[in-house]
C-alpha cells in the first residue's frame, strides 16, 4: 500500500515538474515566433546569438551545482538543510557575478569571435542577467526534494509569462529593437531572482538552521566532474552542426537544421521525471543496503514502464509521418528534412528514462564525465571519416544517433552493475514489442491506404491518421490489458480535488 502511494505521489510530483516544462517550452516557443516576425533578420539573429552565449557559457559557470541540492538535501539533517542552500546559493551568486563581468567586459571579444559587430551593445544590456538567473538554479532540485512541485509549476508558469510579457511587449507597442528584448529580459530576470530567493527557503523557513559539516571541498567533489561532462556536452550537440555546415553546403544545412528535432515532449517528461526521482535515488543509495537497492530497481522499472506508455505511441506517429509533418511546418521545399527528422527519432526509443540522476545519486559522476569525454572524442572522430570516405550529410547524423545510443547503453551498464542485474533485464521488452509492433503496423497501414485510395491534403492526412490510430491504438492497448489507469488515475484525482 505504502508503495502503490509512494507511486501515486511521484506520478504527481512529476506532473508539476512537467507543467513548468511546458511553459519554458511555450515561452521559447512564443517568444521565437513573435521575435521573428517583428525583428528583420538580422536583429533576430543577433538576439538569438545573445542568447546560444548565455546559453554556453552558463554549463562553465554553473559549476554542475544546480544537481547538488538533490544529491545532499536528502542526505542531510532537515536542521541542516537551511545551511546548505545558503552555502551553494552562495557560490552561484559569486558565479553569477563573475559571468556578469565576462560578458560586460568580454562583449567586444565574444562579438568579434561571432563576427557581429552589432552583438556587443546588446551583451552588455545583458550582462546582469547571470547574477540574476544564477541563484535561481537548482530551485527544482530543493523543492522536489521536500515535495513541493506545485510551488515550481507556479514559479514557472509565471514567471515564463513575466518573461514573454517583458521581451516582447515593448517590441510590440514601442517598435522597439534587440535592445529592447534584452532590457525586457533582464527586468523578468531581476524578478524571477526574488521570487525564486523566497521559494528556496520556504520547505525550510519553519525549520531549525544548524550550520552543516558539509564543505565547500565536498560540494566542488561532486559538482565538478558535472560541469566537465556539461562542457564535452557541448562538443557532442554542436558536433554534426559543424560537420554539416562547413562540408555541405548552407542548403543542405538547412534541410538539416529543421530536421534535426528531438520531440520537445519526450525531453519534457524524462526531464521531470529525473527531477522528482533525483533526491529519492540519492536518499536510497546513501542508505547503501540491499533493500534500499531493491527499492531503486522497483522504482527504476516503475517509471521505466511509465514513460514507455507515454513516448513509445508518440513517437511511432511522428516517426512514420515525419515527411508529412516537416512539409506541413517548413513547406515542400523542405520535405528532405524528413529524413534527418526520421533518424533523430531513433534515440528517442532509447531515451526513454533518465539515467543520469541514479548515476550521480550512487557516486558514478566521474564516469558520467568520462562517458561524455570519450564519447565527444569518438563522435568527432567518427563524424570526421564519415565525411572523408562517405561524403553524405545522412551519414553523419546516423553516427551522431548510433553514438548517442552507445553513450546511452554505457550509461545504462553502469546502473545495471550497481543494482546487480543483467543489462537487458533493465527493459520490459515485452511491453515494449507490445507497443511498438502494433503501433507500426498499424500507422504505416493507414499511411498506405490513405494515400492510395484517398485524395488528402497533409493537414488532413495527418488529422485523419491520427483520429484512426488513437481509436485502433486503444482497441489495442485494452485486448492486451495494458494498463494506463495507474497513470491517469492520480492526476485526474488531484486536478477533479477529489
């Protein structure tokens, strides 16, 4: 019963987590399509250079610590946690102030690096944003930590709205140019700083504040190797990027470019699943016994399944349709993106849990980094000879998944040799084939005969197909009694209040 609760419960907390995901995505998403229409080309693209420098730099800056209230909190004494938070907020408040002074100080270089002249004023107006954005890091990580997802879903959803309404209303009314989005940004930033100051301490605000023997040398311990494994990070995301625009051609780039998407939601749902399972891993391996590993599999195989029934049919619809859905969102001229789309699916039949919250939880953040050091290594090593002795665009984005997935199996080793089990048995491989096979067989029946028998334009077909898959799918999905019930469930309770 205890279990079958503990389950419920995170379900919840992971719904909250996801709501705030949504609206980071909505307000890029908005934020985007609004500055692009407003802004002539060349402006958009200085403000979204503005962004892709903030955006680097803040994996050296951050130092891996966001994760570390996750990995200490649930370690600690409740009387001791109001001391941590301070010591870490403290830290990235420093980091925050360094960046600040880079990017004022640094803003001609970074311009002349990019060369975009016009870059360097609008850095400027965005220097303060890291002292700002920088303490407000890790604020997921403490309030899952104490259950309180629901004050994080408020903070984003609000503070995305803020945000949107600050970059981009005084472009709207005041005509305004990059200046004025960057000025905006950096108001919302000040305010998203307070508001997220009060949230850190509230799950401790009544508690007693003892100073921890936590240090600083023990927080750099395991923040450290994080922050190396984010930097290769980069390397392994720009890696096919680069290949591509410098070997190919700005045409074939951009075929690439709308391609090369990863389904927003799959991330979303990984994304907030690890941060609710974060402190309850780092809980159970520092308790360090048998059950508490027994535990760790019961919940791993729990979500495991969970987020299968969720990305599995999903993403088998916009496998068998990517040509279709790149036309509808791109144009004709851009349905050879499809194919860069079609394989850039493939990981996500692999990323279907997030492994690196456990393996940071049991002491494997050094092999995280050296899982990211050499993949970046062979990634670019591979992608290089696929261009040498290949020569195609299509074979370099097969070596990034077909890598991708060997970090992803390195990674899932690791957890299989702490929690003493095969590798394979880490997947419900029946669940699986039950989901896949029937989802293919069953789209790519209704791709042919409506495209054989049936005049459609792509907005229709794409309607139709996935009216007629969801009504098949469900026929399906209960003959073989599997069970969504148990995800569903728990978050109609708690939206119905019931």
């Amino acid at each position: 019963m205890t279990s079958m609760s503990n389950n419920t419960n995170n379900t919840i907390q992971t719904f909250w987590v996801l709501i705030g995901s949504l609206s980071a995505f909505a307000f890029s998403l908005l934020s985007s399509m609004i500055l692009s229409r407003y802004f002539d080309k060349a402006d958009y693209g200085t403000y979204k250079q503005v962004m892709y420098v903030y955006g680097s730099l803040l994996v050296v800056f951050t130092l891996g610590l966001p994760r570390a209230y996750s990995y200490f909190l649930p370690r600690i004494p409740i009387n001791e946690a109001k001391s941590v938070i301070k010591k870490i907020n403290l830290v990235l408040l420093v980091s925050g102030l360094l960046m600040s002074a880079m990017l004022f100080i640094g803003a001609e270089a970074i311009a002349s690096v990019l060369k975009n002249k016009d870059l360097a004023s609008p850095l400027k107006y965005f220097s303060l944003v890291p002292l700002f954005m920088l303490p407000t890091m890790g604020l997921e990580g403490i309030l899952a930590t104490f259950k309180k997802t629901k004050f994080l879903a408020f903070y984003n959803v609000t503070t995305r709205i803020l945000m949107l309404a600050c970059v981009t209303l005084p472009v709207i009314i005041f005509n305004g140019d990059v200046s004025f989005a960057i000025i905006g940004f950096t108001i919302a930033s000040f305010i998203s700083f307070i508001f997220a100051l009060i949230l850190k301490n509230l799950p401790v605000k009544n508690e007693a504040s003892d100073n921890t023997c936590l240090d600083y040398k023990e927080i750099f311990a395991y923040a450290i190797p994080i922050m190396f494994a984010g930097i290769w990070g980069i390397a392994i995301k720009s890696a096919d990027q680069f290949f591509i625009s410098r070997y190919f051609g700005q045409e074939v780039f951009a075929d690439f470019a709308n391609g090369s998407l990863e389904l927003p939601f799959v991330s979303m749902i990984i994304s907030a699943a690890s941060i609710v399972l974060a402190p309850i891993y780092s809980k159970k391996a520092f308790e360090n016994t048998h059950n508490s590993k027994k535990e760790i599999l019961n919940l791993w195989r729990n979500v495991f399944e969970k987020t299968i029934k969720l990305i599995y049919p999903l993403v088998v619809f916009f496998f068998c349709f990517a040509d279709v859905i790149m036309v509808i969102l791109y144009g004709d001229r851009y349905e050879t993106s499809g194919q860069y789309f079609q394989i850039k699916l493939i990981v996500n039949f692999f990323t279907l849990i997030a492994y690196g919250p456990l393996l940071l939880s049991v002491g494997g953040n050094k092999y995280y980094f050296k899982v990211h050091m050499y993949g970046a290594i062979i990634l670019i090593g591979l992608e290089y000879l696929s261009v040498k002795f290949i020569n195609s665009p299509l074979a370099v984005v097969w070596v990034s998944v077909l890598c991708q997935i060997g970090r992803i199996m390195a990674m899932l080793l690791f957890v299989s040799k702490y929690i003493e089990i095969k590798l394979i048995n880490l997947f419900p491989l029946k669940l699986m084939a039950n989901l896949l096979i029937p989802a293919f067989i069953i789209l790519y029946g209704l791709r042919y005969l409506f495209t054989e028998y049936l005049i459609l334009n792509n907005l229709l077909l794409i309607g139709l197909a996935l009216i007629f898959y969801i009504l098949l799918f469900s026929c399906w999905v209960y003959f073989r009694k599997i069970d969504y019930h148990t995800i569903i469930k728990p978050l109609l309770s708690k939206l119905l209040n019931r």
